[in-house]
C-alpha cells in the first residue's frame, strides 16, 4: 500500500498494529527500514528472498541469514499471517 502495490485492505489492516508493535522498532512505522539496525525497506520493490505472500511467511516466522528474530516462535501462526500481509501490502523489502 505504500508503494501502491496491490494488497488485500482487511487481511492487511489486520497485521498493522502487530507491525506497530514488533516491526516498527528495526523498519520504522512506515516500513522504510535502518541501515544501521541492518533493517530493510520493506516499501520499496527490492525483495531479497522475494515478495510473495508464501516467502514472506516464511521469513517472518523462521527469520533469514540476518538479524531479524525468528517471529514464528513469538507470534501466533495467525499473527505472523497477518503481519506477513500487511508487509506484503507495504511493497518491497531489500
């Protein structure tokens, strides 16, 4: 939604405020990332792992080569859903 790519408004609406809470910390409220926390840009169209909803899930939940956490062991399996859809919704990632 914030590069104006296609999302589902109600799935992602669902995974704002999880992303207000646990996300915003490291990629900031609008998704736009830190350098310095070694956060990525999830606005943007640069995927690292790429940007399907499935991929996406699947970062979220058991983390990448990086540093973000492993989520899938924090949130619920219905969080890390809504949370990877309104990621997904955002539009990129590096």
């Amino acid at each position: 939604s914030l590069s104006n790519a296609d999302a589902e408004p109600a799935k992602a609406q669902g995974g704002q405020q999880l992303f207000a809470d646990q996300c915003a910390s490291c990629h900031g409220a609008a998704g736009l990332g830190d350098r310095d926390q070694g956060a990525p840009n999830l606005a943007d169209a640069i995927w690292l792992y790429g940007g399907d909803r499935e991929t996406l899930t699947q970062t979220v939940t058991n983390a990448r080569f990086g540093i973000m956490p492993a989520w899938g062991q924090r949130l619920s399996e219905a969080d890390v859903r809504a949370v990877s859809a309104y990621v997904h919704g955002l539009g990129g990632g590096e």
